[in-house]
C-alpha cells in the first residue's frame, strides 16, 4: 500500500464525512484500483476516518437542519449513495418527529405567506403542496401541516 495515498486519503476523509462508495470513486481518479484500494478503505475504517454510519447521521441531520429536506428525499439520497439499510434506519432516526412537524408547519407557513397576493385559495394550497413535495415531505402530512397553518 502507497503511503502517499493512504495519507491523502486520510485527508480526503478528514475534510468532511464520506461513504465507501466515494472513497472507492475518488482512489480510482488516484489510479488506485482493486486489492490496493480495498487495502486502504480498510486502513481508513480501522483508523477511523471513515464510517458510513456517522456519514449517515451527519448526511441526514444536515439536510434536515440546514436545507429542510422532507424524510422521503434524504431517504432517497442515502439510498441513491448505496448505503446499508441499517445506516439509513440510523440516519433517520437523527429526525424527530417533533422537529419534523415543527419544520414542515414553519415551511408551509412561510410559503402560504409568499402566496398572499394569489387570489385564489385552492391553487395557493395547491402550490404550497407542491413545493413541499418537492422538499422531500410526504403528501399526508402537507395537507395536515397546510390545513393547521390556514386554521390558525
């Protein structure tokens, strides 16, 4: 095993939290392949630099915190990155379901306000769902966060 690599692997991890599958991509644009690469995920997982599981938490919590993404999209993102269902099952848990409501009332809010000036109550219902689809929520819990913001 190269030393070098290994070393900026190293780096390549430490800078910010990765899966196999990205390390694996980014040793074959090093020209490392094969038994070699294998060598150093290894290397990197016994150090500790890389843990799909602490990718997982962070990847999920972040998009929830910082972008507001729904449960559906960040699901669909762990398992477009070919993460195991145990990571995921722990990366979801990183929501509460609290949060999640909260979130989701403050989102709907927010977009029923920018839709003021539509007439038309219906189409800004209409169009508040459709954003919030968009974000990743799942349909039954829009209706219900829409129906409890327009009550208020």
């Amino acid at each position: 095993m190269d030393n070098k690599i290994f070393l900026k692997a190293c780096s390549y991890c430490a800078y910010q939290e990765r899966t196999h599958q990205e390390v694996r991509e980014r040793l074959s644009e090093w020209h490392v392949r094969g038994d070699e690469s294998e060598e150093i995920i290894s290397k990197l997982i016994e150090e500790n630099f890389l843990n799909e599981e602490r990718f997982a938490k962070a990847f999920a919590g972040g998009k929830f915190r910082v972008k507001k993404w729904g449960r559906r999209k960040i699901l669909f993102e762990l398992k477009a990155r070919k993460l195991s269902p145990y990571c995921i099952k722990v990366a979801m848990q990183e929501i509460t379901d609290e949060d999640y409501w909260e979130t989701l009332q403050e989102l709907a809010s927010k977009k029923l306000n920018d839709l003021r000036t539509e007439r038309s109550v219906p189409v800004k219902h209409q169009k508040t769902a459709r954003y919030l689809m968009g974000k990743g929520y799942e349909s039954e819990l829009i209706w219900e966060a829409i129906n409890s913001v327009t009550l208020k």
